[in-house]
C-alpha cells in the first residue's frame, strides 16, 4: 500500500493510493481535496449576513429562520449529492471493475462492470473550456460487434487528476488486464 | 485462469463434508450450493444430487471437499478428503479446510489429468444465499430459449443468479427432515402460518371469478349496441371520467385474469397495478368520508353558484373595460361594441343557465361525491369535467360560431387572410400546385379591392386581437387547471407504488447489479471477497416499471403551443386524436 501526492487539473491537491490485494487484484483510489473550513464559513455567513439585511428592511423575523433552514438543507444536499470525497477503482482480474464514488457524507454509489464487457481502459484527451485535459475512461464491448465500442465510461470525473497520475492508474489497470489476454490461450489449450 | 469459488455465507460454520454445487467451466468459476455433511453414501449422494438435476435443470454436482477441524489438524482426515476426489470424479477437485475459528481459509485445487501441477490463483467470494436467490437481475434478460445461451455466455452474474435462484428446491428440505443426506445450506427460519392470509388465499379465487363475471357483465353491457348511437360515444370520448373508468376496468381485468403471471415484469405489473388500484379507493373512501361528514357538501353547493355568479360579473366587468378603451388603446369602435354586445350576451345566457341549475347542484354533487369510491382518480376527472361544464361560456367565447363570429375563427380567418393580401399588395400569389410564392399580375380592379380589404382588415386586427388575447389566456387558465389534475391523475395511476415499497423495504429484491468489498488478507492465502447486492437507484424502478397510462393532456411541445396560439388553432384540454389525423 502506497500514497503519492499528485495535482488535479484545476490545481489542487489529491492522493492516489494503490493498494494490492494479490497478483490479480488492485484497488486505486483518488481521495480529492477535503471541504474547507474556511470555504463552509464564507458562504453560510454570506447566507446569514444576506439574511439580516432583508431582515432588517423587511421586519419579518421569519427571513432568518429561512435562512437557517437554507443552510442546513443546503449543507445536507451538498454533502449527500454533490461533494464526492473518494473516488476508487477495484480491478479484479478475471472478474470485474468496481467504480466507487464515496461522498462527504457516507453515502457510497457503486457500479460493477463484469470483465466480459469490458474492452480496454484507455487514456482519452478532451478539449474541456479553453484547454487539453486527460481523463481515463473504460471502453465496453458491443455485445453485437466484437470490434465496436458500444459505451464510454469516464472515471474520476470529480477528482480529474492530471496525466502523471492516470498513468500511474492506468499501468496498473493494464497489468492486470494484460494476464486476461494470455489466460482464454491457455484455457483454450486446455 | 485464475479460479472463483462463491461460497454461501452461511455454510462458513457448516461441518466438515464435501461441496456441491455447479461448475461454469467457461468461466473457470464454481458456484457453491451446499455442504453435505459426513456420514454419506457416495451412491446416494449421486442419487440425490441427479433427482436435484431433473427437477432444477442444473448441473450440480460436487465440486470438492470442505473441511471445518474444530480440534488439531487431523492428518487422517486430510487424506481421506483427498481420497474422495476419485469417487466423485470431477475435474479440478477444490479443497477448501478452514482451521478452528481462523478467518483465511486454505484452498487448493486438485488436478489428476495435468500432470504439471499448476499454479492456479483462487479467488473466493462469499455471498449471501438468500439475498441472491431472491433477487432479479436488472436489466431483465430475455429469457426466450433461443437467446438464453448468448445471454449465458454473455454475463457470467447472471449465470450465477440463475444458478442460484433455479436450485430453490435444494433449499427446500428442512432442518430437522432426516433425510439420507444431511446438507447446509440457507434455510428459512419458517414462515409463520397465519389464518388471515390463508383465509384469504382460499378466499382469493372465488373473489377473483366474481370479478371477472361482474367484468365481461359490464364490458358486455358497454357493449349494447344502444350506447353506439352517435352522440353518445363522441359524449363518452370527450369525458375524462369515462376514461379513467375503462382505464380501471381494464386494471381490474388483468388483476382478476387467472392466468398466471408468466415472467416477473409482469408479476411485478399485477402487484404495482393491485397496489395503486388498493391506495387509490383508500384514498377516495377517505376523500368520501370527509365530504359526507358535517353536510360538507351543502356547504359546498352553496358556495358554488355565487362563485359562478361572481366569475360572471368579474367576466361583465372585463367585457365593460375592453368596450371602452382597454389599457389606453384606440379600438374600432363599432366592432368593439358588437363583440362585446355579443359575448356580454352569452354571459347573460350562461348565469340563467346556472341560476336555473341551483336547485339541483345539491343532489347532483350529492350522487357524484358517492363516486369517490370508485377511487380518488374518478373523483378527480370528475371534478375536473365539471371545471370543463362550468367554465363552458369560457370555452364557448373560445370556440363558439365556428361558422359565424367565433373570435377565434375570425382571428384565425384574419392572419390567413392578412397574409394571402399581403401577397396580393406585393403583385404575388400562392401557387397551389407547385407550393411556393410566384409573382402574378393583377388587374387594376382586383389590386384596388385586394388592397381595400387588406387595409380594412390590417385596421381592424388590433381589435379582435385584443379580444382573442384575453380570451385565450382565460382558457389557457383552465387548461393549466385541468392540465394540473390530470397530471395528478396520471401520477396515481403511473406510480409503480409496489415497486416503490420493495426497494425500500427489501432492498435486495431488486437488484441492478453487484458490488465487491474486499475482505482482509494474508499472505499465501486466496483473495477472499464480499458479495453484496447493489439495489436498483429509485429513478430507474420508476423508469422500469411505470405503469402506462392513457394520456389525457395534450402532448404538445411548447413551441408548437404557441404556434398554434399564434395562429388561432383550438387548444383542446383533452386527448388529442390528432397523432391519427397527422
């Protein structure tokens, strides 16, 4: 088990940890930059502050209450819905790939793509606003044309890490990706 | 190739036996079913395990040993287990020996053919039994013969429900049936007998037969030839209750049917359906009860005619001020003064036409508010056909004279009108057969006459403009109105509510996929994970089992709305039959 410290694409700061389980199993996880203190504060003040004018101009105390309510709802949406804390990829050969978002909150979403339908895990370049950024992606197997790619599954959309990390990430994808290649020969023989 | 054994869960704690379960050799992986315990016959192992194959359909078969030494490891015990690999020939032989409590289990594969013992990696996946089996796959695969075996071939999870979910009569033996063989596996802990449900399971059928009799009664009834006359159907067609009424009987039937549901869709069709029909006249019994209490509806009726009364006067108000000079604007007085002459008319007929009514308002909502038990949707249409009666002297300045001074044809007329002059000022015409604009020479007297009418009819646009505005936007409120019902309406009827509650409640039983946690290792030991299922996100139960409902608000985009606005055409508040007529 490792950390290495890499930059996303905006500049912040993220950690890539690589873990094996065994010789088939790799489980790669960028965790992105923590919810700032500092960040929470401004905003539910200016919320608050906001509030208190219209309170004052207005003379209805039911504005703050409001406001109160805004926050705390707000809070709980943005932790639940929105802040994506981890996002993890386990690799298991001859199994699958498991995409897991973790949220601030707890909350987990987990997708599960069997090995039969995955294609290949490439490195794609996209023109995103006024510049060239990286993202790696699954490619899925047409179940009707052995050659098409019938779906694109981008991976680490929220953290969006920069090239040297996804190299990282996607060597060790291909590691294991590389052992089911040779294994259908083998069993083949068999 | 690297090895997968799923193990159930709860044969961890099983004693020592050997394992048996079926073996997806194109996928190198080996679903476990069972621990049979010691002691067996081999012959009647075999025996049992090929009367399993018939009923199930699987291959099962043992895959391998399972020892469970509670005490010091055992040398005798390990070779025996080793020795059963050769009664129960089967190709690779998995042995799997878990040593006292410890959490990592040893698990190696015996291969007699290959002379070159291999290497193999091993993964184990725990699962849990009874989650599995009763789960479905989503999306459901089509289960037709033909595709079957693609399908197979095609998701390895899926093979492995299958296998699961198809060998339920494995876990059908008791606890406590002494059987020849004694086996491990998920057992219920015994559903509880209860005398209400099996009252009502045997009640069930003849409930259902009289339904169905009462049914084909009423469709037969519907179908008499005395309610084929033509104003009726064209009455029923334009009445939402009526709808909603077959749209129920149809609910009904397809409950009432004895035949079985024969895929879990439609399983899951007849629950969602029996379960909405269920809520829905709960729903209205209460709405009923609460009208019916305290003369409510007296109250009701009472309050109605001077509402009407009050529209009437709030639409004379309006008629008056758009007589005179609405906002301002300089109006074509004589025009403005018939139109308004005519529809203030109109509102007269319209507060006699109520005030001869009043007497009766009372009973009628007395005999519709009985119809609430047929179910809050029914009183809903309901209410929203007697908006559509009520508000009619709107809709009638709407549509009313198609053929003499409807305003709204004459607006209609006019914009085609405007435009076929306007082609005649430029020295233009529309050609019909080619369909486009060519030039053309007029004669003098049609240029001089064309261009009179144009003028007249350009001079007098603003006025009946103004009045088809403020017209339409009235009808356009009651069609938000009865918009907002019906949609209502459709979402009582759409909501897949039995879905809903299993997703809340049985997570599992709905299961869009799986989902992998991997458990602590050791080194030297085989990979050991966790199965769990990953239940279907809320949004796709609604997108998957969203009942169909007949649609009765317009399916309009909004810019063909406003064309349509625009340009005079009829907003209708009901189906449109018009995907016909395009």
């Amino acid at each position: 088990m490792e950390e290495r410290r890499y930059r996303a694409v905006s500049g912040a700061p993220i950690a890539l940890r690589r873990r094996q389980h065994s010789a088939s199993c790799w489980e790669l996880a960028v965790r992105g930059p923590r919810l700032q203190l500092r960040s929470l504060s401004a905003v539910t003040s200016a919320v608050w502050l906001a509030a208190y004018g219209l309170f004052v101009l207005s003379e209805s105390s039911m504005v703050l209450s409001a406001a109160i309510f805004i926050t705390l709802i707000g809070l709980i949406v943005y932790l639940h819905f929105v802040k994506i804390d981890q996002e993890s990829l386990l690799v298991i050969g001859s199994l699958g790939i498991q995409v897991t978002s973790s949220y601030a909150s707890g909350k987990e979403s987990t997708t599960f793509i069997e090995m039969s339908q995955v294609k290949d895990v490439v490195i794609n370049e996209a023109i995103h606003m006024q510049k060239v950024i990286y993202y790696l992606c699954i490619l899925l197997q047409d179940p009707q044309d052995p050659q098409g790619v019938s779906e694109v599954v981008p991976l680490f959309q929220s953290s969006q890490p920069r090239l040297d990390c996804l190299m990282e990430v996607y060597k060790s994808c291909q590691e294991i990706l590389e052992q089911r290649k040779t294994a259908p020969q083998s069993s083949g023989i068999k | 190739m690297v090895l997968k054994v799923f193990f159930p869960s709860c044969c961890s704690s099983a004693e020592s036996g050997i394992l048996i379960g079926r073996w997806i050799s194109e996928q190198n992986s080996a679903v476990i079913l069972a621990v049979v315990h010691f002691p067996f016959i081999p012959a009647q192992v075999k025996q049992y395990l090929s009367e399993v194959q018939q009923v199930t359909k699987i291959k099962v078969s043992v895959l391998g040993s399972w020892s469970n030494s509670k005490q010091e490891k055992e040398e005798s015990l390990s070779e025996f287990l080793e020795d059963l690999g050769t009664i129960f020939s089967h190709e690779p032989w998995i042995q799997i020996s878990k040593e006292r409590d410890s959490k990592f289990w040893s698990c190696s594969t015996l291969q007699k053919q290959s002379n070159s013992p291999k290497e193999e990696e091993i993964i184990l996946v725990y699962y849990d039994q009874r989650k599995v089996m009763l789960s479905h796959l989503h999306p459901p695969l089509d289960t037709t013969p033909s595709t079957d075996h693609k399908a197979n071939d095609a998701s390895k999870l899926a093979a492995m429900f299958d296998t699961v979910a198809n060998s339920k009569i494995l876990f059908m033996t008791d606890r406590y049936d002494d059987g020849p063989i004694k086996l491990t596996h998920w057992q219920s802990d015994g559903v509880e007998a209860s005398i209400i449900v099996e009252l009502m399971k045997q009640a069930s059928v003849p409930a259902c037969m009289l339904l169905t009799f009462l049914l084909s009664l009423t469709s037969a009834i519907c179908k008499r030839r005395m309610l084929k006359f033509w104003p009726l159907p064209f009455l029923w067609s334009k009445l939402s209750t009526c709808e909603q009424l077959g749209h129920r009987l149809q609910h009904l039937q397809v409950i009432s049917s004895n035949k079985k549901a024969q895929n879990q869709i439609q399983l899951m069709r007849k629950a969602n359906i029996f379960v909405s029909l269920l809520i829905d006249v709960a729903l209205g019994i209460l709405l009923m009860s609460w009208l019916y209490r305290k003369n409510r509806i007296g109250h009701l009726a009472d309050t109605l005619i001077p509402v009407a009364d009050h529209v009437a006067k709030e639409l004379q108000d309006l008629l008056q001020w758009l007589m005179g000079a609405p906002a301002g604007l300089k109006m074509n007085r004589a025009l403005d003064q018939v139109l308004g002459r005519f529809f203030l008319y109109h509102i007269h007929l319209w507060i006699s036409y109520i005030h001869l009514m009043s007497p009766f308002i009372e009973m009628i909502l007395w005999y519709v508010g009985l119809s609430a038990c047929l179910g809050l949707t029914v009183a809903l249409c309901i209410l929203s056909d007697i908006i559509a009666l009520l508000t009619f002297h709107i809709y009638c300045f709407y549509v009313y004279g198609a053929s003499v001074l409807s305003l709204l044809r004459l607006y209609c007329l006019k914009i085609y009108g405007l435009s076929s002059l306007w082609r005649l000022f430029r020295g233009k015409k529309w050609n019909v057969l080619r369909q486009r604009v060519d030039s053309c020479s007029y004669d003098l007297d049609q240029l001089f006459i064309g261009t009179l009418l144009f003028t007249i009819l350009l001079f007098l646009l603003p006025t009946t403009a103004l009045y088809y505005l403020v017209f339409t936007l009235l009808r356009l409120l009651v069609v938000v109105v009865q918009g907002l019902i019906h949609l209502l309406v459709d979402l009582i009827d759409s909501l897949p509510l039995y879905s809903i509650i299993l997703r809340l409640c049985r997570s599992y039983r709905l299961a869009a996929g799986v989902k992998f946690r991997v458990l602590e290792q050791k080194h030297g030991k085989p990979l050991r994970l966790l199965m769990q299922i990953n239940p279907l996100s809320y949004g796709s139960v609604v997108q998957t089992y969203r009942l169909p409902t007949y649609s009765c608000y317009p399916k309009d985009s909004w810019t063909s709305l406003c064309k349509k606005l625009f340009f005079g055409e009829l907003i209708y508040p009901w189906k449109h039959k018009g995907e016909k007529q395009d």
